[in-house]
C-alpha cells in the first residue's frame, strides 16, 4: 500500500503550524487516516470522520501544548547501557509514546 501524505498549514495568531495527513486505509470496517502536528504533539491515527472536529480543535491543543511545553524546564539526566536505552525507546514507541521523555514520566509518576 502507497501512503501519500498531504501536507497543510493552519494559521492563527499570525503564526502557520504545518501538520500532515496521511493516505486513508480500512481498519475494521472504518477509514483511518494517519494525522501529524507537531506543535500539538499529535502522531497517531484517527477515524476520517473525526478529522473535520480535530482541525476545528487544532489551534486549543497546539496552545495547550505550548503551555505544557513551558511548565516543563527541570532535566533530570542518568546513565544507561546502550541495550537499555534501545530497549527503552522501543517500549516507548510500541506503547504509542511520541517521545521517551514523556514515556518515563509516565511510568515514574505512575509507580
């Protein structure tokens, strides 16, 4: 299957965020399209019927991220065997995380 993926600004606040959406494809019976905007630290899949919602939502989630963005300055740092670190970044990309930083939060303020 050839993806094709489009690629788009939206604009507001004088500022253009590009985002992208991929070639759909069936999933169970629904049409998935794969949506990406990094300034919202959206990379995922969704219902092509909930693309038109998401869009018009767009511009609150890329200030929420914005916002989350500075309340997160602290940098904790360790060492790790580069095996671990492998095996680290492939645990968070399975389980849908769209970086290992917030991978690792999650999991030490869960526990």
């Amino acid at each position: 299957m050839n993806k094709k993926k489009t690629k788009h600004l939206i604009t507001f606040n004088n500022k253009k965020y590009p985002y992208s959406i991929s070639s759909s494809y069936k999933d169970e019976g629904e049409d998935v399209v794969y949506f990406e905007c990094p300034a919202a630290a959206i990379s995922q899949p969704f219902l092509a019927e909930d693309i038109p919602a998401l869009l018009i939502d767009l511009p609150e989630l890329i200030i929420a991220e914005k916002n989350y963005q500075k309340k997160t300055k602290e940098i904790i740092r360790f060492r790790l065997a580069v095996e671990e670190k492998k095996a680290i970044e492939k645990k968070a990309a399975r389980l849908g995380y769209s970086s290992v930083s917030s991978f690792l939060r999650d999991v030490a303020l869960k526990a």
